[in-house]
C-alpha cells in the first residue's frame, strides 16, 4: 500500500523528519567524525592501531582484568572484532591472556607492561583531540553534555538488560517511557568515574 502524499506545502513540512532534530541522525554523523579523527591519529602511530584496537587498549586501562564478552559488551564491538583485535595485540605484546580463577573456560585479559607504555605514548595525543572539543563548550555545558550521554547510554543498557529477559519485541519507546516516570536518577547502571 502506497504512502499518501501530505496535501499541503504545510503539511509536507509537518511530515518531513527534519535531519537537525533527528538525534538518530545526529549523534551518529558527530561520531563518524570523532571515529575518523581516532583512526588518523591511531594510523599516525608506531606501531599503527586500528580504532578497535584503541578502544580495547582503553578499556584495558580503565579495568584491571576484565573477559573478552566483557570487552565486547563495553565497547559495543562483536566478538570476532574482538577476538581478532585481541590476537594483534597479543602479537605485539601490549596485552596478556590468563584464566579466570573462578571459570577456567574463560580467559581474563589485562595490558602488559609494553601494553602500558603504548597507553602512555598514545593517551596524551588523544587527550589532546578530545580537550580540542571539550574547549568549545564552558564547564556547565559539559557536565549537561555528560548528564545526557549517561542518560542515553543507561537507556540502551536497560533496553539490551530488558531484551536479554524478555526477547527482542520490547520496544525502545517503552523502556524509554519506564525511566522517565522513575526519573532521570535511575536511567541505569552508574559508569565507572575517572580515577
């Protein structure tokens, strides 16, 4: 059945999911850009790193030991991305592989010292590409910034968290109208804060 066109320039108007308000279109596009910028300044390095490999190699940082479906879950990259980013690293020795104490099945994997002196040469140039962003914003602007991408972030983790019980036919929408009538205090799961 054939959508029926609007009647009026008016009603067009009305009709039309105009780019600048659609966060779905939005958010995307700017991390594209920020994704791009991550993989010039990953490419520029000794050895060069992929941007998934950069991302695994942060999240090593911030996490003593962690597992690989972890790894996964953190970054929102799937598994064989992982597995594959991991078997590079391992390769060049900036991470180490060790069971887990608890469940010898899996493997817990950390940044090995070699690991920590890349972390050390890459940070700060990346540092600098994210303070380039931070500097058009004032201190209040940020703290908004970071209060709406936690309450984005929380949303999706509660909607994923929701789909693993319930299957895949729970709907964004309810999830979404759930936590705005508990309030934004309990959009989920807190982050880890910096240390």
């Amino acid at each position: 059945m054939r959508a029926q066109l609007p009647r009026s320039d008016k009603d067009s108007q009305q009709a039309v999911l105009w780019l600048r308000d659609f966060l779905y279109y939005r958010i995307p596009v700017v991390a594209s850009y920020m994704l791009r910028e991550t993989s010039r300044v990953c490419r520029s390095q000794d050895p060069p790193l992929t941007t998934a490999q950069w991302r695994i190699i942060s999240i090593l940082a911030n996490h003593q030991s962690i597992v690989g479906a972890e790894i996964s879950r953190i970054s929102m990259l799937d598994q064989v991305a992982v597995s594959r980013a991991l078997a590079v690293l391992t390769r060049r020795g900036f991470v180490q592989r060790q069971r887990n104490r608890k469940d010898k099945r899996t493997q817990e994997v950390s940044l090995t010292p070699t690991g920590w002196q890349y972390y050390g040469v890459l940070m700060p140039v990346m540092q600098q590409e994210n303070d380039a962003i931070r500097q058009l914003f004032s201190e209040s602007d940020l703290k908004l910034l970071y209060r709406a991408l936690d309450q984005i972030d929380g949303l999706f983790m509660s909607l994923d968290a929701q789909r693993r019980l319930y299957g895949d036919h729970v709907k964004l929408r309810d999830v979404a109208q759930r936590k705005f009538h508990t309030g934004p205090k309990d959009v989920g799961p807190e982050l880890p804060q910096k240390q």
